[in-house]
C-alpha cells in the first residue's frame, strides 16, 4: 500500500471513530475502551510470540494509555471504595503492561488481560440498566 492510500485508510478511521464517539452514549464508550484495550493485548501477545518488537511495543503503549483512559473516567468522589478499587486495579495493569513490554513477558500481557475481560464483563453487563437510568426510565429488578 502507498503512502496515500495509507492516508485514506488513516482518514476513514478516523472520521469512523469520531463518529462513533459522537454519537456513543458513556457506557459504550467505556466499553469501546475496554474493547480497543483487550485487542491490543491479544495482538501484542502474538508480536511477543513472533518477536516482534516494534509493534509489541506500540501496541502496548497504546494500552498503557487506554488503562489511563479508563482510570480517568471514574468518578472517585461519588464511586466510593468501589471506583478507588478499579482505580487501583488500572494502575497495577498499567504497571504489568509496562513489565510485560521491557521483559517480552506474555504471561503479564495475559493477567491484564484476564483482569480487565472480568471488569469488561460485568461493565457490559450492568448497561441496559445504566442506560435506563440515563433515560429517566426505572431499571427492571
């Protein structure tokens, strides 16, 4: 692919992802960050395997950022333990991820993956409640 076609594909991603943003309630673009982070482990675990260090290394980077992301969007003062607990938890993945890239340490990228999966879960889980709430409507018991 030449350098121009690498900037439409560049363009149309972007202007895809402004989009989705732009029209993404918070939950689901919580969920997207979890999405774009648990990707980039799994293709940063693959680079690991194949030994490639470059990409491995963006790849993280990227999740590194995404975790920051995640931790920024808690609301500690009215989240209570629970926000400062997952606060926490992002900080030591982001820790892990930061291993994981200096040692090529797959088992790491695994953890972080296995932990934020959990908190994905159970985040896609509590949304049709959530988005209840937003609407003004009351959640089903």
């Amino acid at each position: 692919m030449n350098l121009y076609s690498q900037s439409k594909v560049a363009a149309y991603r972007s202007v895809k992802a402004h989009g989705i943003a732009a029209t993404a309630d918070p939950h689901s673009m919580v969920l997207a960050l979890f999405d774009a982070a648990l990707g980039r482990l799994v293709s940063a675990a693959s680079c690991i395997e194949r030994g490639d260090g470059a990409r491995k290394a963006s790849l993280l980077h990227s999740v590194v950022i995404l975790l920051a992301e995640l931790r920024g969007s808690l609301n500690l003062q009215q989240g209570g333990s629970l926000a400062h607990n997952l606060s926490d938890l992002y900080e030591y993945m982001a820790r892990r991820v930061v291993h994981a890239n200096l040692n090529n340490d797959a088992a790491a990228v695994k953890e972080v993956s296995g932990l934020l999966k959990e908190i994905r879960d159970a985040w896609a889980a509590i949304g049709p409640e959530v988005r209840g709430q937003a609407a003004g409507a009351v959640p089903a018991a």
